[in-house]
C-alpha cells in the first residue's frame, strides 16, 4: 500500500510538474506570436487562431467525463507526459504545440485527480511547485529540463511515468467519487496557479521586488514551501481552518501582504512575500479540505478556472507592455495580484472543512529528510560566488547588449548562446538592456542574474517596469555600489545605471542606458541622463539609444564630453548594430570619455535580435 501511494505520487507531481512548465512555455512562446504580429507585423489571423487555440486546451478539461476510471487517468498521465518532452526542444512552434498538449491532457488529469483524491492533488501540486524550484535553481533560475540537453533525461522521465502509470492502473482499485468543485473553487485554483507561477514560487522574482539576495530567498522559500507537503502540517493547517478567525486572518494576510510588498522594500517586502507564500499554500490546503461539491461539472469549473488565469496573465503582461496595448495599465501591476489573492481569501472565510479529508496520509520522516536534503542542495546551488578579476593587461572592454528578454529574433531562448558571445569578447562590462527577471513571457528567468552566475561577474540591476524587467550592468571585480535613475518616461518606463570600477587604483566609470521610442521625449530623457553622468571621468557610456549618429541625441553625447571610438578609430562606416539578421542600421553604442580606443567592433552572434558592440579601450 505504502509503495503504490509512493509511485502513485510520483506519477502526480510528475503531471502537475509538467502542467506548471506547459504554462511557463505558452505564455513565453506566446509573447513571441503576439510580438511579431503587433510590432513587426504584418497582422494575420494566425494572431487570432493561436490565442484560440490555448483557450481550447484550457478548456479541454470541461469535457471530462463525469466518471474518469483509472484506465482514463492513466492514459492522460501518459499522454501528458509524452506531450512534455516536446518542451525541451528551443524552437516556437515545437514548444507551441507541445505545451498545447501538455496543458489539455495534464488538466483533464488534474480533473480527475480531484475527483479521486484531493488529498494527493494537494500534496502532489505543492511537491511540483517545491520540484520546479530546486530545477529553475539548479539552472541559475532557467529551467534546467527545459533546455535541449536534458531532452535524454525527459525521455527517460516519460517512460518512467508511463510504466508506473501502468503498472498502478492494474493494481490499483477505482475509489467512489471524492465529489466536485464550485464555480469559486475553480477560479481559486486559477488565481493560485498564477500567483505561484508569476510570484510567489520564484525566488528570483520575489528578490528582485525586495532587493534581497536571491542566495538567501532561495534556500527560504523552498523551505517554505516544502513545509506544506509534511502530512502532520497539512492535517494543522486544515484543523486551524475550522477558526472563522483565522481563515479572515488568511484572506487579509494574502491581500493586504502583496499589496504593502509592491509598494514597500527591502526585507519588510522580502519577509511579507514569503509570508503570503506560505499563507497561499495554507488557503489552497484549506479550500481543498472543505466540503465538496456533488456532481461531474469539475471539468467545466477547471477549466473556468483556467481561463480565469489566461485572462489575469494577459493583463499582468499589459502591465509590463502598457505603453503599446492598454496605458491605463502603467504602474497597476499589483492589481492583477490582488484580483488573484482576493478570489483564494474570498473562498478561504466562507470555507466549510469536511470531516472526511482531515487525516493526511504520508511518511513524515521520508518526506521530512528528502526535504532537508534538497533544502540542503539549493543552498549549495545559490551560494554566492566570487566575481572573474578585472583585466590586468593594460587594457579593458566595454560592451552593451540588447538582449532582448533572453531570445532572439526567432524567439528561440538563447541566453547561453549569449552568455558565450560575452565570453568570447572577454568582456570586462557590459550595459544589458531589455532584461527580465522572472517575468512569465520569457520562462520566468533572470536574465541579469543568470548571465552574472554563469560568466562570474557582479551584476547592478535597475528594475524599471513592474520590479520584473529593467536593465542591468555586469561588471568584473570586486562588487561595488551601483548608482541608478530612472528616467522621464511618456511611454516605457526606462533608465540608467551605473557603477565605480577600479582599475589599477584608478577610477573608471561605466554607465548602461536604454532610450526610449523616437515617439517619446528622447532629448529629455538624454539631459537627465547626462546631468546624472555629471563630470565623471574617465567614463563609458553603453545602451541601446534607439537613435542614429548625427541626431540630437548623439549630439548631446559629444557635446558633453564623450566620443564615439569607431570614429577615432576612422572605422567608416561603421558596422550596423539592428537587427541582427542582415543589420540596417546603428542605434547600439559605447560612448567613451577621456579613455583611448584600441579596438571597436560588433560581434557577429546571432543570438539576440541586436548585436553586441564591444570597445577595448586603454588604462588611463
């Protein structure tokens, strides 16, 4: 008995694993489609067709049957399963279509999953929301299953899940229904599964809203959240729901926490965001323990559910991309969350518990040390790690780069590929511009943050939009304070960041910008940085300027010291920077004051949809 509910479990966090991650890719993959159609155009009915077609695959569950027998169940966890593999694969259509699956065959599973046995539904879904953190961890917060290399190890993983799945159906009796759910618990469910996977479970989202190092938000939140997969904790958490007190006490923790997180810093946000962490994971426990609904619409209240998410992720993004979409989103990110965490404290206050579900079924001492253990390995995963040295040759290089969220013009995720484009520069610092940290449209990775672990290099990241997207600077040496503004903005929120190098006991300084769209008020936007800048020398100033040579903007640069080193350096014409694909035209610079240019090129990787420019330039 006690090895069947252990395969049992495997098999469930193996699916809601695999449905989380099918999220994370539509959503990514999606951005792409919406992006290419939007701005670059033109528009075609492909833009409608695969946004209908993601409704149909969340909607998939509402055509389960009222009885799903154990064959059924096994057969979506196969098909689930198979379907995933094709996430691992980094091209947009293969992703597209592989998570379409994976989404409408693991929901019809969790339907029936809820049906049969809320108890390892529950447990199952936070053991997968705990699995995909030590995965994103392991893989400085990219997913380490999602990347090509790993696709061995799915296939090994599908069939792993498909024998067992198997293996249980011929042994394993059909349980009498464990009842339905209410058209609130479905869109509870959906407001949980996006406050996870756009906040609450991502460590690196949750750091780059508080400022507090993901080294120790890590370690803490997985903690936390495997907390609530020890038996003896559920079966608390769901005795103390029978409180009228306390289940209000939840639902004011959740809304009234996120809220004062948005808006407040440092470790007062950080210890109030893992706070509503485990308050969320206590309200799922409770809502699920309650009383249950008699019936087979399950599938149909999933799937509302499900659509309810769609729709809070679609105006999540617009609060990042509010300036070309909806400009009444700007600054309102925060709303969306709350809409989410007042539907869950909603349900929570009015919940019933059922004196069926209490008794929570598990090997506390195996699940315990199993915790510790991996608790143990994510600290050993984030321990912070000292930067690569300056260069000592005589010499240094400054770069910028449009990264552009991670992938390139294809929308392939090519963070790695970029990661060995910096490398192969030997760059000493480099202005990132167009970097999210956690963001849902690009696999919930941060961009700064990756790139800094894997090229052992500081990072001064300026957070612009919504706490999730920004530019960043990486830098060699020893980590110092960064100085950071943000900018006038008319439409995206933009800024400037900049920090203090030593080199050889003397001062060198280097700023990273991105300038907004020619219908913005660029020239203000190009004072205030240059008053920031100031007289400080010798200096660097690198970014994406969104702008030609020879135009108010470069103008203002020259005249407030700085020079462009292809020009001394008689490089005519110099090579274009956008797109990276047969590039037209020159908007990407490194400007430099009172420093000599040795060397300035453009690099000829195509792994983002900009060029990298590098400079070498002399100590003074």
């Amino acid at each position: 008995m006690f090895r069947t509910r252990i395969l049992r479990t495997f098999v469930a966090v193996s699916v809601l694993l695999f449905f989380i991650q099918g999220l994370r890719v539509i959503f990514s993959v999606m951005f792409g489609i919406i992006y290419d159609q939007v701005f670059e155009g033109p528009m075609n009915s492909w833009l409608i067709v695969s946004n209908l077609l993601v409704i149909v695959a969340l909607m998939a569950p509402s055509l389960t049957p009222k009885r799903l027998t154990k064959k059924w169940l096994t057969a979506f966890a196969l098909l689930t399963a198979i379907a995933r593999v094709a996430l691992s694969v980094n091209d947009a259509s293969v992703r597209y279509w592989g998570a379409l699956l994976t989404l409408a065959f693991g929901g019809i599973y969790q339907v029936g999953l809820l049906k049969e046995d809320r108890s390892l539904f529950t447990s199952g879904l936070v053991s997968a929301l705990a699995l995909d953190q030590i995965l994103r961890v392991a893989g400085y917060t990219y997913d380490l299953s999602l990347r090509p290399e790993w696709l061995p190890v799915l296939l090994v993983w599908a069939v792993l899940v498909s024998i067992i799945a198997l293996w249980i159906s011929r042994i394993h009796v059909d349980n009498e229904s464990a009842g339905g759910m209410s058209w609130v618990d479905g869109l509870v469910l959906g407001g949980f599964y996006f406050l996870e996977t756009s906040l609450l479970a991502l460590p690196n989202g949750i750091a780059r809203w508080t400022d507090i190092p993901y080294s120790v938000v890590a370690p803490l939140l997985l903690t936390v959240t495997l907390l609530a997969v020890l038996p003896e904790i559920q079966t608390r958490i769901v005795e103390i729901c029978e409180r009228g007190i306390v289940r209000i006490g939840l639902a004011l923790v959740l809304v009234l926490g996120l809220i004062i997180a948005y808006f407040a810093e440092g470790i007062l946000s950080g210890l109030l965001l893992i706070v509503v962490q485990a308050t969320a994971l206590a309200s799922l426990l409770c809502v699920l323990n309650s009383d249950t609904t008699k019936g087979h619409l399950t599938g149909l209240q999933f799937s509302l559910g499900m659509f309810f998410l769609l729709l809070l992720n679609f105006f999540n993004a617009f609060a990042f991309t509010y300036p070309y979409v909806l400009p009444v989103m700007r600054g309102l990110g925060w709303v969306v969350y709350v809409i989410a965490a007042f539907i869950l404290g909603f349900r929570v206050v009015r919940v019933v518990i059922s004196d069926e579900t209490k008794a929570m079924v598990g090997d506390s001492a195996t699940i315990g040390l199993a915790s510790l253990g991996a608790i143990a390995l994510s600290i050993l995963m984030v321990w912070p790690q000292s930067a690569a040295p300056l260069s000592q040759s005589g010499s240094l290089r400054a770069a910028t780069y449009n990264i552009h969220y991670g992938f390139d013009d294809d929308w392939h995720f090519m963070l790695e590929e970029m990661a060995q484009a910096i490398e192969t520069a030997d760059v000493d610092v480099v202005a990132l511009q167009e970097v999210d940290a956690g963001r849902m449209t690009s696999y919930s990775v941060d961009d700064a943050l990756y790139l800094a672990r894997r090229l052992r290099m500081n990072v001064a990241y300026l957070p612009a939009v919504e706490h999730l997207t920004g530019i960043a600077l990486l830098y060699r040496g020893p980590e110092v304070p960064m100085d950071q503004r943000l900018l006038t903005s008319l439409q995206e929120q933009t800024g400037i960041v900049g920090v203090r190098l030593e080199v050889q006991e003397k001062p060198i300084y280097a700023y990273g910008i991105w300038m907004g769209l020619s219908d913005e008020d660029t020239q203000r936007q190009i004072t205030e940085a240059l008053q920031f800048i100031g007289e400080k020398s010798p200096a660097t100033f690198g970014g994406d300027f969104n702008t030609i040579p020879d135009t108010p903007v470069t103008i203002a640069i020259e005249e407030a010291g700085f020079v462009d080193p292809f020009v001394v350096l008689d490089i005519t014409p110099a090579p274009p920077t956008f797109p990276a694909i047969d590039p037209k035209i020159r908007i990407d610079f490194v400007w430099l004051r009172d420093l000599t240019p040795l060397r300035a090129w453009v690099s000829d990787s195509l792994a983002s949809d900009h060029r990298m420019v590098v400079v070498e330039v002399a100590f003074p």
